[in-house]
C-alpha cells in the first residue's frame, strides 16, 4: 500500500532534518556520488571495457562503500568517529618523559650514571678518549 501523496512530506522531514545536522553522513553520501561519477566518466571511454577494467570497479566499490556507510550513519544517527588514538598515545608519551625527568632529578647516582655514559658516548662518537683537554 503506497503513502498518500500528503503523507510523503511528514515522513521525509525527519530524514531531511537528520541529513542536515549530520555531516559525516552528508560527506560520505557526497564521496559516493563523486565515485560514482568518476566511474561513470571513465566507463563512457571507449578504449576501456567495463567488464575487464579494474580501476572502474574499485570506483564502483568505493561509491557502493560510501553511500552504504552514509546511508547507515542517516539511518542509526551516527556521526564521524572520534580519533583518539594519537591523543592517547600522546599522552602516554609525555607522562613517560616527566616521569623519567623526576627520577632523573631527584636521584643523584641514576644521573651521574646516566650523563657519564652519555659523555662516554659522545666521546667515542669523535674519537676522544675523554681525559684530552683537561688539566
């Protein structure tokens, strides 16, 4: 049974409001037209023949790709996920370093150790036996 032709708006005003406040599916629903059209001009040569012709079908598996993500994110509501990852590691990084700078300044012999080797290092690097140049 088909909707009456006064039902049709009320039921696309909910999708339509969910389209405009959701841009990751907007984005991808655009990529995959982009694809598609990119398929479309490539497939309109006639030197390529569309059924032996893989790079028209990885654009054609890419616009299906999009357009199904971005119909799925208009559907469920879903938007662009969150990339968190290099945040957390980020973070990670930096408590690391702080807290080897802490054990460094507040242990003496740990340090003393640390630099001796370093200066050892950079001395072998330039060819020094390290007691040239002092008094």
């Amino acid at each position: 049974m088909s909707p009456s032709p006064t039902d049709i708006p009320s039921k696309l005003k909910p999708l339509a409001e969910e389209l405009l406040d959701n841009s990751y599916a907007r984005d991808n629903l655009q990529e995959g037209a982009e694809k598609l059209r990119d398929a479309y001009e490539r497939s309109r040569k006639r030197r390529v023949k569309p059924s032996k012709d893989r790079k028209l079908r990885r654009q054609l598996e890419a616009a299906v790709a999009a357009f199904d993500e971005g119909t799925a994110a208009l559907a469920g509501g879903r938007k662009k996920p969150k990339r968190t990852g290099r945040k957390v590691v980020l973070a990670l990084l930096g408590v690391a370093v702080a807290g080897a700078a802490a054990v460094l300044a507040t242990n003496e012999d740990l340090r003393n150790q640390v630099l001796g080797s370093a200066k050892a290092l950079g001395d072998e690097i330039a060819g020094t036996d390290g007691s040239e140049g002092v008094s």
